[in-house]
C-alpha cells in the first residue's frame, strides 16, 4: 500500500508539472501583455523580462493545489 | 496569434546552428521547395562574384534536384544541385571549372560547372549550362524575389550605409528587440562588411552565415507567419521601425528562439535573457571575457561600485551591456510593471555629481544614437540598473 501511494504520489508531481508549466506560460502571456499595455513610452519597445519571475508566484499556489487535487484524486481512484 | 512554433522538426534536432559549426549534420529542413532553394543558390552565387565574397549553402540533404526549372523565363531541363560532404562554408564562387559526368545506372549522361571542388551544378545539355553560366556572370536581367519581398532594397542598401557610419541608428522602434538591437549595433560597430552581408543575406535568403565565425542566423517558422511575410505599409508593421532593423533584428530574434516567435502574444518572443545574450556573444561574435554581472532581482548588488567598474571595464576596451528598468532613462523613481525590462549599451563619458547626486553617462537604445548623454538621479540608477554584461570583441 505504501508503495502504490508513492507511486500515485510521484504520478501526481508529473501531471502537475505538466500542467504548471502550462500555467506558467499562460501567466508570463498574462504579464507580458500586461507590460506591453502598461508602456508609458509604447513608441520605444521594452521587453517583458520580468514576467518570466513575476509568472513564478501565481504558479506556486496553483501547482500545489493541483498536486493535492490529483494525488486525492488518483488515491480514491485506485485505493 | 499562437506563439508556438509550428517548426516541429526543430524540436528533435540539436542546435542547428552548432551542428553547422561542428559538421556534424547538414542541416535541419528547409521552408522553402528545393527549386526555391536552387534559385537562392543561383543568386547567391551571381552576387557573391559581383561583390568578390565566398558563399555558404545550408541543404538539408547534399543533393537538389528539378525538373523544367524556370531562370528568368528560361526553362532548364533538368538541374542538380550537389555539395561535397561537410563542405557547405566559404565556397570561393570567383571561378569554376567544367564538369562531365555519367550515370551508368539510368544511362544519362550531364554537363555542369564546379566552384571550389565544393559545389557543383549540373545539367542536361550545353545550352542549359550557358544560360546558368550567363546568368552567374551578370549578363541577364534578374526576376529574382528576395524573401522580404515587400521590402525596398535600395531603402535597405542606404539604411545599412548609414548603420555603417553609425551604428547607433540601429533602432528597435516599438518591438520588444532591445536584446537583438544591442547585438546588431555591436555587429555594425565592429564588423562592418560582415554586417552588410548579414543584413542583405537575410533580406535576400532569409538565411545568413555571419562572418568568420559562419553562424548561422534563420528565422523559424512560425504559426503568426515568418518575419518576411509582413508588408512594411501594412498596419502590423511596427511603425517607424527602419527596414533594415526590422530584418535584421526579428531575423536574429526569431533564429534564436526555440518556442516563441517575436511576435508571440504580448512580445514574450522579445524576452532576451542574459544567457541569450551572452551566447550570442560567444558563438556568433566569439566575443573573450564574456562576464555576466546581472541579477533578475537587483539583489545583492551594489549599484555605485558596479557602474564605477563597467566604466573601468568599458575604458578597458570591453563592450559593457546594461539591463535596466527602462525607467531609468527618464529619471523616473517608479518601477515599470515588470522590472528589468531592456538592454542598452554602455558608451562611456561618465561623472558623477555627488553634490546634487546624479549621475551623466553616454549609452546606445532605441536608435538614438551611439553616446546619447542621459542624466539621472543617483537613487533612480540604483533602483533601475540590474547589473551589466561585459565581453572582449576583437
């Protein structure tokens, strides 16, 4: 049994990884245009560097919630 | 717009541009047909002999072949294309030498030129190779359409003269390329004829090998459409951007990137790293004492003592790259929403006011030319400077 949770466990941190990075693109999108909006200057182009950092944040929590979400979810599956 | 790269086969190759430079492979595919391939040959080779330069071809196989191939209203039977093996580089075009050769197999026996025992171009019959060999020498007229087709060389050909004598009025206009920007006002400042011919290449080719270093610059394919299908009167074209500017540095930006095109959504496709920059430095300039002093955070840096040694380093005869809050160059203590968010290029003439605490020193963006003095208050310096890159360019 604990085996299988493990297992189930590391399956979870796969799923999630896939999908937040799938939710760190949409966040640094998100942000990018947030910055190119925000330009005070939008004759002189700046590029959204930071959204690559800032898009870091939002993910954390949402990738854990998933991770937990996933893991109950494939444990009630296969218990 | 989907900024994801529909260029699949990119993903399961390594850097083409490395493979290139080690002869391990040829290349990856193409976008163009091979007949369109032949034709960029055809015109490489003809320019390359007016301008007295060697050429390099990137196939992705060593053999191209067509059928009833149309030069400038002349159907050429047959035409083959064929590279020596690991011999794409610095192909001297200035002469050639006439070639026989018989395929036992099929019986067909094919006439053709060789340049360099490199490349080879061969033929169905003798008036096939004369129209080739006229055509090569500059004799006929030339329906050739460069790949920025809704570009004007002659406002391409000015805009470089100018760069040439100032590369500071390379300028990035709207586009999110100050990454790109910095590199090619490095490339105008020191290598000034590689510039030109990076520059028409890829007007001409969408492909270019830089320099010595034979690098090799190719816009990916993408679904918003590649780089040289934007029309400059069309309302997409960034405006007041500098035709020459807009090839060369989208061409640059969109050869380098691996998922995004530049004009991904919101400009995430602009993003230059400095790891982005630093390997541009390395593998296509081979810059020395390639440093990287920056910080995403502005964290654990000491602002005063950094901007004394780039100076240090710039007096030095390094090429010093800045990464600032654009903020910075109007003296404004607020953040922009994302900070660090551009890259200039450090030029010098610094003093510093400790009375009034400001700071004066010289730098290239945004096509202002190469020194554009700014003054700035010594706490908005602080809060907007990241850090710099610093490299040797001989």
């Amino acid at each position: 049994m604990k085996t299988m949770k493990i297992m189930l466990f590391i399956i979870s941190i796969l799923i999630t990884s896939a999908l937040s990075l799938a939710v760190y693109f949409i966040f640094i999108v998100i942000l990018s245009m947030y910055a190119k909006y925000t330009n005070p200057h939008p004759e002189h182009g700046v590029m959204p560097l930071g959204a690559l950092v800032y898009a870091v944040i939002p993910t954390i929590p949402i990738s854990i919630f998933l991770l937990l979400k996933i893991y109950k979810w494939l444990l009630k599956k296969y218990e | 717009m989907l900024p994801l790269s529909s260029y699949s086969t990119f993903f399961v190759q390594a850097d083409p541009s490395t493979e290139f430079k080690n002869d391990v492979a040829i290349t990856e595919f193409d976008e163009d047909d091979k007949e369109r391939y032949i034709r960029k040959v055809f015109h490489k080779i003809r320019n390359a002999r007016k301008e007295k330069r060697t050429i390099d071809v990137a196939m992705s196989i060593y053999v191209y072949s067509a059928y009833n191939f149309n030069l400038n209203g002349y159907t050429l039977k047959r035409v083959i294309l064929q590279m020596k093996i690991y011999s794409y580089s610095d192909i001297d075009v200035s002469s050639y030498k006439d070639v026989d050769a018989y395929n036992p197999i099929i019986g067909l026996s094919s006439t053709g030129i060789q340049f360099d025992d490199k490349l080879t171009l061969y033929f169905d019959n003798e008036d096939d190779k004369q129209t080739v060999i006229n055509y090569i020498n500059g004799n006929d007229s030339d329906d050739f359409i460069p790949a920025f087709s809704h570009f004007d060389e002659k406002m391409i050909d000015i805009e470089i003269a100018q760069r040439q004598n100032n590369p500071g009025l390379i300028n990035q206009s709207s586009t999110p390329l100050c990454g790109s920007a910095i590199v090619g006002n490095l490339i105008a400042k020191h290598y000034k004829t590689d510039f030109k011919y990076l520059v028409k290449d890829l007007f001409f080719y969408a492909e270019a090998f830089f320099g010595t270093t034979n690098y090799l610059i190719k816009p990916r394919n993408s679904i918003t459409g590649q780089n040289y299908h934007i029309n400059p009167n069309d309302g997409f074209y960034p405006s007041g951007m500098p035709q020459s500017d807009y090839v060369l540095l989208t061409s640059i930006k969109n050869s380098e990137n691996k998922v995004f095109s530049y004009d991904g959504l919101g400009g995430v496709g602009g993003i230059a790293l400095p790891s982005d920059i630093t390997s541009l430095l390395l593998k296509m300039l081979k810059s020395k004492e390639v440093i990287d002093i920056t910080s995403f955070l502005g964290t654990g840096l000491d602002e005063m003592q950094l901007l004394s040694d780039m100076d240090t380093d710039y007096s030095g005869g390094y090429e010093c790259i800045m990464l600032i809050d654009s903020n910075l160059l109007s003296d404004d203590f607020t953040e922009s929403g994302l900070r660090p968010n551009h890259w200039i290029n450090y030029r010098g003439g610094l003093s510093i006011d400790t009375i009034n605490s400001k700071i004066t020193f010289k730098l290239f963006t945004w096509g202002q030319g190469d020194g554009k003095q700014y003054t700035v208050k010594q706490a908005v310096f602080e809060k907007h400077f990241y850090g710099y890159i610093k490299a040797k360019i001989v």
